[in-house]
C-alpha cells in the first residue's frame, strides 16, 4: 500500500541526503500496468499492478558514485535507502563514469499530449478489445491468434541537491499479435504502441487484420535458397537492423570498442537521404521526456545528418570528458550495475518518398522480410550480425510474390546502412521485446544483402 506520494518521497530523500553526500539526485516513480494476454483465440490472463520506486544517485568523498533502486511506500524506506547507498558508495573505487552533474536550473521545453485522461476507461474495455483484434485476424484468414497487449501510467517526481526538480506524467501501450494457420511455419505479425490507448481502437483492430493476412499470405512458404539479394525491411525490422545503429553513438561504447561508430563523426556513412534523430521531444513517443535524468532541459540531437554522421549523445560527465556539450541524454541505466550515463529517448528517422507499391516494384531478385528474431552481434566494433526472419517471408521475382522461409540474414550493419536504396513514406513507431528502444522509421529498400540457411 503507497502511504506517500512521490513528490514528499523525493523532498524528503534531498532533505535527508543532502548533509551525507556531495550530491544527491532521487527519483519517485508511481507506476500502474495492465496486460492482457491472449491464445487460441481466446484471453488467459487478464491482471493489473501497481508500484512505487525510488532511484537515488548519490556523490560521496568528492569522486565516487553510487546508485540503487527499490521499492518504497514510506518515508523510512527512504531513510534506509540512502543510508544504504551512501554506505555503499563511500567503500567503492573512483568511478571512471563520473565527471560532474548538472548544476544550472533551467526552462524546460513544452511537450503535450503524453498522457491519456481516458486511460482508466480504456483498461476496462481493453478485454473487449482484444476480442475484437482477434475476430479481426480470424476475418482475415488466421485459424489461430496469440499475443498480448501492456499499458501503463506513470507519475514521478524528481529533485537534485544541485537544484534542478520537476515532475511528469505519462501513459502508454504496446500490442504484439501473432496469427497462426494449421502448420506454425505460416504466420503473420501485427504491432501497434502509442501514448494514448483511448484513441488507438481503429490501429489495434488494423494490426490484428495484419497478422491475419500475412498469416494467409504465407501459406505453403518453400524454403529459400541462400544467396545475395536485396531486401524490403518492414519498419518492424527496419527498426532491429538499422535503427539500432544510432544507439550505438554512445561515447562509453566507443570507448569500449563496442560500436562501430568509433571515430568516424563527419563521415558520410549512410546515403543523403538518410536522416535519424534521437527526440525525446517527438510528439506520441515512448520514451518522450522534456528533462533528462540530471534535471538538464532535453532537446533533438542529429546523429546521421543526410547520411552524415554529426553527433554522439552525452549527459554532464560525458560531455566534460570528451571536451563537449551535454545532449541532455542523462540517464540511470545498468552497466553491470546502476550508472549514470547517456541513454537514447527515441530514434527518429525521417520519412520517404516511396509508396510501398513503388518499394515492391523491383527488377533484382528480392525478400520482403516482416518480423526478425534474435539479432546477434558476431562483432560489435565492426557491425557483423546475423539475425532470423520469422513469420511472413516473400521472395519478388519476375513480379511474382512467394512465401519463403527458413533463411537467416547474416550481414554488416553499417554495410547495410550505407545501402539503403529506397525509403518508404510509411514510418511508425516500433517497440517489442526486439526492439527495446521506441524507433519511428519506414520501410527501407538494401542492396546485396547476404542470406544464409536458417540452420547456418
């Protein structure tokens, strides 16, 4: 039971810390969730949760950091929770993380419509929803359809002894639907996730008919015979293969030799028509915030300017390493354990110009891959990764569309980004348990892409 709210929570970590650190930033988070999930067509689990959590940063003896966090429901949970972390931090080495935090109070930036007032409502329908996202893949021709749909709203508080604080509130949903046939090899996939659930009844009933079709489309999928080809990337996968790579200017990551990226800034390393962003100010995303986790304002940084590498995101210590500006990209994330470091909000790349008829409408053998599995690095500083199409799969020959199936694609990230031929005008917002980041981009068109046995 939640006996305090997150902001007298927070006032009280800052009050109480504030003489036992060098610096000390909490953050009180109010979550509530729901998911229902679904199989055979029918619900199995309905539930909902709710939770409040505390996160502190702390500085103690000048240059050692130290971070938790845990569930709390009152002020003595707090009490003990920075007693416990500045006693932790006090035995720890010198952090090779940590060069200072923001220390100016500024305006934040304005961002509306980031939470659902109709939210409780939807809860309460959602049940009947997600029947009716089902009816719409069988309609479509699925026999079977599984999956599951999440959302949650969120409140929190924070405040920093530096004297940045501020507060928020947002909701948010992701729907992953699968439809099946008889054999399991014939499938199809359907996603949606936005802000406002409330307002998404017509998308959620669009990506159930989805799976349904691909699911129908996919009927009697042959296996494919490896070799080089181009390849359609839906946004779904665009999002894994591609749209990971601006998450990888992460100067830690450099340091690491983890990205490819390397020192590679001013480079053109995708074609002119290639722009992607990290916003946490665009309009409906996920992971759209108006202050990083420091209290510093947010704001869009470009990454790949028309194909051209520009920028690496940076929180304050970041930024005073490598003699730079902070990006507003502060936040507390594990590395191997809780830091403060520079994290992406949402990638954005910008739209095309291409309907997907025009993407389709090819000369040169080429698969449209829907869904991935299990992207894998087999070298993070090169870029060389393999991954597994799943559910629908088409190879375009002599304008003909079959289902195929069973190939891997096995090929280099950066490779592929610099061959990128065509981009769609058809760009959403992606988020699944593959792609973890919320990334807005279209369909995209590659040249000479590897393909290998599935089995390979």
């Amino acid at each position: 039971m939640v006996s305090e709210t997150p902001a007298a929570l927070v006032d009280y970590a800052i009050e109480y810390g504030k003489d036992k650190t060098d610096a000390i930033i909490a953050r009180a988070t109010l979550s509530s969730g729901s998911q229902v999930r679904f199989s055979q067509n029918a619900i199995d689990i309905s539930k909902r949760w709710e939770d409040l959590k505390l996160e502190l940063f702390v500085v103690v003896k000048g240059t050692k950091a130290g971070a938790t966090e845990r569930p709390v429901s009152t002020k003595s949970d707090v009490k003990q929770a920075v007693d416990d972390i500045v006693e932790f931090g006090a035995i720890l080495p010198d952090s090779p993380f940590y060069a200072g935090i923001e220390d100016k109070v500024q305006p934040f930036p304005n961002l509306k419509g980031q939470y659902d007032e109709n939210f409780d409502a939807f809860v309460e329908d959602a049940p009947g929803i997600i029947n009716s996202v089902v009816d719409s893949a069988v309609e479509e021709g699925a026999k079977r359809v599984a999956g599951a749909i999440k959302f949650y709203k969120r409140s929190f508080s924070f405040k920093s002894s530096q004297g940045p604080e501020g507060s928020d509130q947002k909701t948010f949903f992701d729907l992953n639907v699968r439809a099946f046939q008889d054999e399991l090899d014939y499938s199809g996939q359907g996603l949606i996730c936005g802000v406002k659930p409330s307002e998404s009844e017509k998308a959620l009933l669009e990506a159930g008919a989805k799976a349904g079709r691909l699911s129908k489309q996919s009927i009697g999928a042959k296996q494919g015979a490896p070799g080089t080809y181009d390849l359609i990337l839906a946004p779904t996968v665009a999002a894994s293969v591609i749209g990971e790579i601006p998450e990888l200017a992460h100067p830690i990551l450099v340091m690491m030799g983890l990205s490819p990226l390397g020192d590679r800034i001013g480079e053109q390393i995708a074609p002119e028509f290639v722009t992607a962003s990290d916003d946490p100010l665009y309009a409906g995303g996920l992971a759209s915030r108006v202050f990083d986790w420091e209290g510093t304002p947010c704001r869009t940084t470009k990454i790949i300017d028309s194909g051209v590498l520009k920028s690496f995101l940076h929180n304050t210590s970041t930024a005073k390493m490598f003699d730079t500006e902070t990006t507003g990209s502060s936040d507390l994330v594990s590395f191997g354990m809780k830091v403060l470091l520079p994290n992406t909000s949402n990638i954005v790349f910008n739209n095309g110009d291409f309907g997907i008829e025009e993407i389709m409408d090819v000369s040169r053998p080429t698969i449209y891959v829907t869904c991935n599995w299990y992207k894998r690095y087999q070298n993070n500083l090169t870029g060389d990764f393999s991954t597994i199409p799943r559910d629908a799969m088409f190879l375009i020959e002599r304008g003909e569309m079959k289902p195929i199936k069973n190939l891997r694609i096995s090929d280099n990230t950066m490779r592929m980004l610099s061959s990128i031929d065509a981009l769609g005008n058809d760009r959403v917002q992606v988020y699944w348990w593959e792609v973890t980041t919320p990334t807005v981009i279209p369909t995209m068109r590659i040249r000479d892409c590897r393909m290998t046995a599935a089995t390979q």
